[in-house]
C-alpha cells in the first residue's frame, strides 16, 4: 500500500523545478540522430517553457519491421544535449537493463511506458532494478482503462523505494473508431487522484490525440483539471520522423501551442468569488440529497414491480417498455439541454440496478414458493 503522505510532487524533485505551475515535458518521440535530437532540444529551449527534454531511445514496437529505436547509442547523443542545453532528461525503460545503462549516462527521470504497465511481470523487474537507486519515475496508464493495474504498477516502484513516482495519463487503447488515437477517459485519472491526493498527475496530448489537430484541445482539458504538468511530442521535422510522425508538433507550434493554452489557479483568494463558490455548492448539495432521495423511492417502486412479476409469472425484461423509457426520457432531455449520451448513460445505469433488484426478489420468492 502506498502511504499518500510518502510521495514527493514533481514541483519537488528538482531545483529548477520548484513552484512551477505546469511541469513540461517535450521532445522527439524517438532519437533518431544526434543531430535531429540537438536541433529539436536546442529549438524548443528557447521557447523557455520546456523544463524536461523527453527522446524515446528503445521503441517496443507493434511490429518488428517498424522503428525500434536507435538503442544504446541515443544515450549518449542525449547526454551531449543535456550538457548543451541543462535541460532535465526523460527516458522509457522496459527491462533493467535499460535502467542500468540510463543511470550510467545520467538520465534524471525514467518512464514507464503503457505496454510496461500492462504487465506486472515486467514492471516487477523494473521495481526489483530500482532497489537502493533514489531517481524519480513516472508511470503511463495501462493500454486498457484498468485503474487497478496502474495502481499496482505504482505501488510495485514505492516498494522498491522511490518516492519520487508520478503518473502520466496518455489514453486508453479504443476498442471502436473514434476521433482521438486513445480514449481520454478523464474520470480514471480523476479517481486515481482522488485516491492519492499527492500523486503528480500529467497529461500526455501527443498519445490521446493521435494527431497534432486535437492536442491543444486535450492539453487545455488537462490544464482545466489541474493536471500537473504535459508530455508533448516535438520533432524538428515531423513529416520525416520514424515514428508517430501525425502526432509531433514543430517547435514553432509547440511555442504557438503555449501562447493559446489557459493556465488555471488551484484556488483563488477572492473572498466574493469563495463566497459565491460556496452559494453554488450548497445548492448542489440540495439537488444531490434530492436526487438520491428519488432514486430511493424509484427502486422501492423497482422491488413492487419485481413481486408482482414474480406473483404473475411474467418475465423481468420488458423490451417494448424499456425502449420507451429511453426514447421519452432522452426526448425530455434534450428540451432542458441535456446531453443525449449524458441521459442514456444515466438511463442504463438505473435500469441495470432495476434489473438486478427485480432478479434477486424473483430468486427469493421462488425460494419461498419451492419450499412452501
């Protein structure tokens, strides 16, 4: 179990990092040349937003004809940036080998990728390589939106003793077509904050969108949650890199990104405007109890029904009345500006409660009827 007061924030793992608002992290999805990694590294220090230099060295590939990588050689290309620009730097390591050979060249942070993630085999071995070594590590989600396997990833690296861990929100692999390369799914990072208040939290735009069109609109989302900090990926000549060419901005458009994004404060000291905040709040607080007042009654009606179906030997699942339910509800919806997706969703939720209530009143009253 990881102790919330144990973990060390971002702002805190180095000095030039010190109350910082939003921790940045670009660079190259892959290194590729040294020169391609000097000229991105050097193009987006002067933006003077970037606070750590990010370059995929080993790439685990879908594919073994795709780019992998250029391996061992990257790291010291990277250690030849770093002395030229004092730019932090950020690796992703997938076997303890990886990590012995970043430590040799002095790599600040390591990062575990989401392939990583997904296997607790693999992560276990990264942790069992990190005993007794005092260096940050942030940890992508898992490919599949498992809350669970990130938090367990998580807990594997503090056990090994670091306290410096962080995690990074990169999306969920999609199981249909959608607009973004990987789901967003806010709500698992949210939680896994709400779980630990003190885990550093960033967001990776470059990964959820897939393409350069959506990363100001997630990257703004992720601000707008108060995220920690952003992982963009920044070539100096996207249209010609090996790997996630769609997803890699230019310098000249990460530095235009900077220009539109909003940064918001976690708080405000502006007593009309707490005040007004707790108004709001206590009004939500009515409408909350509200709610599951009604709710309450709703299933207390649910369990009526479910006798006498049960009574009546009819059947739990009425199609034509569950369709009918959906089809007004939505409609009511949508008059008072409620999101069509937003109701269905609600909708679905309660009648998966209705069914399982009415079900487990049918099984004991048959129990009772078999008995009798």
């Amino acid at each position: 179990m990881i102790n919330n007061s144990d973990l060390i924030p971002i702002r805190k793992w180095f000095p030039s990092l010190f109350e910082k608002q939003t921790v940045i992290i670009s660079g190259p999805c892959s290194a590729e040349s040294e020169d391609q990694l000097l000229q991105t590294a050097l193009a987006i220090n002067k933006i003077g937003k970037i606070d750590i230099l990010r370059a995929g060295i080993w790439k685990p590939r879908t594919r073994p004809d795709n780019f992998e990588g250029v391996g061992y050689k990257g790291l010291f290309w990277l250690e030849k940036v770093k002395e030229q620009t004092n730019l932090l730097t950020t690796v992703e390591v997938a076997t303890p080998a990886h990590i012995e050979k970043c430590l040799k060249h002095n790599v600040d942070i390591l990062w575990i990728g989401a392939r990583t993630t997904s296997n607790p085999f693999s992560v276990q071995e990264l942790a069992e390589a990190l005993k007794g070594v005092d260096i940050p590590v942030l940890i992508k989600n898992p490919l599949n939106p498992d809350i669970g396997l990130w938090i367990g990833a998580l807990e594997r690296i503090y056990n090994a003793g670091i306290k410096k861990i962080a995690a990074i929100h990169r999306g969920f692999y999609p199981f249909e077509e959608t607009s973004f390369r990987n789901i967003p799914k806010w709500e698992i990072p949210i939680e896994l904050k709400t779980k630990f208040h003190k885990l550093s939290i960033l967001c990776d735009p470059s990964h959820i969108s897939g393409n350069t069109e959506y990363i100001y609109e997630i990257a703004q989302r992720a601000l707008d949650l108060n995220m920690d900090g952003l992982m963009i990926e920044t070539h100096i000549n996207p249209k010609k890199a090996k790997s996630d060419a769609s997803q890699q901005l230019t310098p000249d458009e990460l530095e235009n990104l900077f220009s539109k994004l909003k940064y918001r404060k976690s708080n405000s000291e502006n007593s009309d405007f707490r005040n007004h905040l707790v108004q709001y709040r206590e009004q939500i607080d009515s409408l909350d109890a509200q709610i599951i007042e009604l709710l309450a009654q709703r299933m207390n009606i649910v369990e009526q029904i479910g006798k006498y179906k049960s009574q009546n030997n009819v059947a739990i699942l009425q199609l034509k009345r569950w369709e009918n339910i959906l089809s007004t509800r939505i409609k009511h919806g949508l008059k008072l500006n409620l999101p069509k997706q937003f109701v269905k969703k609600l909708l679905q939720l309660i009648h998966k409660e209705s069914i399982t209530k009415q079900t487990e009143i049918m099984h004991k009253m048959n129990g009772k009827l078999s008995i009798n």
